[in-house]
C-alpha cells in the first residue's frame, strides 16, 4: 500500500510539473534570459503596440506577442532565432515600420517580435563603388539623406519613404521609376540574412544565390535582412512634376505604355518616373496624392466630358540637374508632342528631389493633423495584366466603384523584363503588367465593411473573368490559396522554407505557413 501511494504521488508530482512547464511561457524566461545588448519589452502598451499596422483593420484581441525586442546589433538578432528554435520554440516576426496592412508583421501566434529599428551605425555610403550598405531596419528616408551627402541615390523608389529597406525588400518596392529600373529588389547587391535557424549568411548573385532570391520578395519567410548592399547613382537636383489629364481609357493607357516602352533609352529621350491615377469623383481631383492640382484649378472636371464619369491623370517626371533646365524643357516638350493628353489639362510644377521622393509624407502630417492618419486603410493592390486592362477598366472603375472611392486610386504599367524572375515576388505572365492600387480609408465600421465588401466584390470579378491578377502585398489565409497565388514558384518557395526556416517560425503574420509546435 505504502508503495502504491508512493507511485501514485510521485506520478502526481511528475504532471505538476509538466503541466507547470507546458503552461508557464518558458519562452518568455528565455528571451529574457539570453543575455541581448538591446532591449525587452513586455509592458503591455508596448505589445499593444506593435499589434497593430497602418492597416488598422482590427486589434487582434488575443494576446499573441509576448515580448518586443529591440536588438542592438546582429547578434541580438541571431540569439532571438536561436532561442525560438529551441523547445518549445515561438514565433519570430520582424517588423520594420509596421506599415503592413493585414497583420504581416505580427506573429498571429505566441512569439517575439524583433523591432528592427535605425542601425547603430546608420547607413555605410561606398562612394567610389556607388553602394550603400544599411540596416534591414533603416527607413528609406533616411538612407536617403544619407547618400545625398554624397550626391548619390538609390534608382528605385517606394512613393513613401518612411518603409523600412527589410520590409519593402520582402515585397518588391514599387514605384513610377520601376519601368526603367525594376523594383527596389532588382536592386540589391548582397544581404546579410538570419535564416530561420538562427544562421548568418551573407548571399547575392554569386554566394548563396538561392537564399538572396528566396529572400528578395520573399515575405519575410526565411530570414531577417539585417543588412543590404544598395545600388547607387548620382543623384539629380531637381525634378519637373507634370500631370496631365484623360476622359479616354485606351488612350490613357496606351500613351502609358509608349512612354514605359522608352526603359533603357538615354535619360534625354525618356521620361523618369511614370504613373497615373484615376478619378472617379471630383472630390478626389484634390486627394491626398493629387494635391498639387491647385485649389483653383480651372479645370473642372464635369467640362471635361469623362469617358463614363472616369478621368485619369497620367503623372511624369524629369530629373534635371540646376545648368540643364532650359534643355529640359525641350526634352519634355518633345516627349508630351508623342502624347495624346486633354491640351488644357496640363499641371507642371518644379521641386527639389529629396522634396518629389518625400512628396507623399507631406501629405501624411497634413493627413495627421485632422486625425485622417491613424484610421482603417482597406488597401487591395493587384497586378493586372496588359491583355486585360481595359476589362479591368469597364468592370471596375466604370462598374463596381459606382463613382465613389475613398481614397486614391493608382494605376501604372511595368516592365516584366525588370523584375528578375528568381526572386521570391509573383507578376503576371505577361511582358507589360500593370499595378493597381486602391489606397482607401474607413473612418468608421460601416464605411470600413463597405470597402471590405467592394474589395471582395473586385477580387471575385478578376477571378470570374479569369483576368490572372497577382495580389501585390498579398493577403491570403488558406494553403490552397496561397499555393494559387504562387502559381509555378511554390514549389521553390517551400522547398526554401524547408531549408531555411524548417521549423517555421519566421513571419507567421504572412499565414503561409503553420508554425511547427
Ligand atoms: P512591416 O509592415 O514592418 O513588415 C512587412 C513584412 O516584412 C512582415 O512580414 C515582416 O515580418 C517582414 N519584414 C520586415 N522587416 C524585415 C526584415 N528586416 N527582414 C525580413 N523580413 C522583414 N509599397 C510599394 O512597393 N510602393 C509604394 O509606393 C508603397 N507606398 C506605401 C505607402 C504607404 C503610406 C504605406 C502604408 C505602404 C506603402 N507600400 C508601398 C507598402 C509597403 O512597401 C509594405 O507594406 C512594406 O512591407 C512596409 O514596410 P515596413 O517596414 O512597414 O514593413
């Protein structure tokens, strides 16, 4: 009997402590216990915090985030993935600027995010080598600034700068200069990455390619950037901004075309940035991407005899340096004689360039001074095919937004021989595609279940006219989904994880993947 209950206490014992070692977060302890020279938060306003992104779509009410870490150097970075991959392991989300939409930043499960945050020692300019090398956390704006002291930039932009180099470089980094340079990810030289194992490798074309593609697009799935080598070129000084206006569609689109079919031509006989916006409502011809359209703008849109209450206005630039302003000019009047815009319609305007690249956070203090910053931003942005635009345009500006928007509305075509087709990113099978973007906000829930409901409606009109559109940014929260959405590369993106993140826990905010408990 003695040993009986001998047995059974000390089973009794044996399952206390288990079950105190399955349900106390040992994770937490370790975090906290791995020695980082950076910092660890765990103050609830601070989790609360980084639970929520630009997209402000919903708090995620449940407690996911069990510590926020601040890491001082790359090894802070390496000791979190270590930990993670240890039992229990947790999640591991970087977040750049948490200017994700839907949660992607986040860990959606138990786990760490690491605040990337500025580099300790800010961006590293090679002048001779025109390169820059920056922390996966710098934000644009400041690498930026920091090449300009050298008279240098980057090619390829964001249209806002206040993103982060490893957050954009997970994507693609778009804007009006992709045409000619691709995106932001055609122009990386090398990586320093912490794969999900807690390894360090440095990659590019030539050293680990596999890994540098993989992670270029690659939706933060198999390491931490913490470090980019940047292509560089000498910069300009200023930047004539020209917007001119559509009522037609196809001539819209097809004079955007002509002007991205210039890509690789001397900067003389190309314009450097093409991009357009469409204007459903008048209200909008003053929205916050647009505001340069002064307030007395004598176009008025109703004369304008809109190709079904649709206008769009077709946006350019010209970099120049201060001596070459006169030749400019002709440059940019031998380039609008090809086009076929509105005659009446034409907006020029003259900027510095730091000014023209930072133009949208202008916008943003403007936006926050009237409390219009920090709301619900329902953002859907597609890649849209060449062949299908103008079905595009018939069913959606002209047919599902019933004249209403809520926001800007981007469209601008790319170059698909830009984009190089190792990375991890996923575009239309077709030479020239187009991006889409519908930049909307919700100041309430009504609005905000309105917007969600439209986007829905225009995803089922692609899918149902079977238009082959790419999510940009994607969203999607089921497997088969996102097998669809990678279409032939899924194979490589999972044989990639497998490899580099075998156990699963980086960026699990993206839902690609389940986490391995
Ligand atoms: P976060 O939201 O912090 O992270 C995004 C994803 O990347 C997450 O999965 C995260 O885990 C991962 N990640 C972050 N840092 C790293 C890292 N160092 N290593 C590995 N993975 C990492 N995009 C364009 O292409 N062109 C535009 O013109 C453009 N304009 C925008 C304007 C605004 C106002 C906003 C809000 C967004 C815009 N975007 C644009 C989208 C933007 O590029 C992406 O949302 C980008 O991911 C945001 O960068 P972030 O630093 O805030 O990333």
């Amino acid at each position: 009997n003695k040993l009986l209950v001998i047995i059974l206490l000390s089973f009794a014992i044996c399952c206390l402590v288990l079950t105190v070692a399955l349900t106390v977060e040992p994770t937490l302890t370790e975090i906290l216990h791995i020695g980082l020279e950076g910092e660890v938060s765990v103050e609830a306003s601070e989790l609360e915090a980084v639970s929520f992104d630009f997209g402000r779509l919903s708090s995620r009410g449940e407690k996911t985030t069990l510590a926020v870490v601040r890491p001082a150097s790359l090894d802070d970075v390496v000791k979190v993935v270590k930990a993670a991959n240890k039992w229990p392991p947790f999640a591991v989300s970087a977040r750049g600027h948490g200017h994700s939409i839907n949660g992607q930043a986040d860990t959606r499960m138990k786990g760490v995010v690491v605040e990337m945050g500025k580099g300790i020692k800010g961006p590293k300019v090679w002048e001779k080598e025109m390169y820059v090398d920056v922390w996966g956390g710098e934000l644009w704006i400041d690498v930026l600034k920091a090449t300009m002291e050298y008279g240098l930039a980057p090619m390829s932009w964001t249209d806002y700068l206040y993103l982060s180099v490893g957050g954009t470089l997970s994507n693609a980094g778009i804007s009006g200069q992709t045409f000619n340079y691709g995106p932001q990810i055609s122009n990386v030289f090398e990586l320093d990455v912490v794969t999900g194992k807690g390894e360090v490798m440095t990659c590019s074309e030539e050293r680990n390619s596999d890994l540098f593609h993989a992670v270029l697009g690659g939706l933060g799935q198999f390491g931490i950037i913490t470090r980019a080598r940047i292509a560089l070129q000498p910069a300009p000084q200023r930047v004539r901004w020209i917007r001119v206006l559509y009522s037609n569609f196809s001539t819209f689109s097809k004079d955007q075309e002509f002007l991205i079919s210039l890509h690789g031509k001397p900067a003389s006989q190309r314009f450097d940035y093409v991009e357009g916006f469409v204007i459903v409502d008048e209200g909008l011809i003053n929205n916050w991407r647009s505001s340069f359209f002064s307030p007395s703008n004598p176009v008025k849109i109703s004369s304008l005899n809109a190709d079904g209450g649709v206008l769009y206005c077709l946006e350019i630039t010209k970099n120049y340096h201060q001596g070459n302003a006169d030749s400019v000019d002709e440059e940019i009047q031998g380039l609008l004689k090809k086009l076929d815009f509105i005659p009446t319609s034409v907006f020029t305007t003259d900027v510095p360039y730091v000014d023209f690249l930072n133009r949208v956070h202008k916008a943003e203090l403007k936006l926050r001074s009237k409390g219009l910053w920090e709301i619900s931003h329902p953002w859907l942005n597609l890649f849209v095919p060449k062949s299908r635009i103008e079905d595009f345009d018939k069913g959606v500006f002209k047919g599902i937004l019933e004249n209403k928007t809520s926001g800007p509305i981007l469209i601008y075509p790319m170059n698909k021989n830009k984009w190089d087709h190792r990375s991890s990113v996923v575009t239309p099978d077709e030479e020239v595609f187009y991006l889409v973007a519908f930049l909307r906000s919700a100041l309430d829930a009504e609005t905000l279940e309105y917007l969600t409901n439209e986007n829905r409606q225009i995803m089922r009109f692609c899918h149902d006219s079977e238009m082959k559109v790419k999510q940009y940014l994607p969203h999607y929260t089921t497997l088969q989904d996102w097998m669809d959405h990678f279409g032939d590369k899924w194979t490589q993106f999972n044989a990639m994880k497998m490899q580099f993140d075998p156990r699963r826990i980086l960026a699990t905010g993206q839902r690609i993947f389940d986490f391995v408990q």
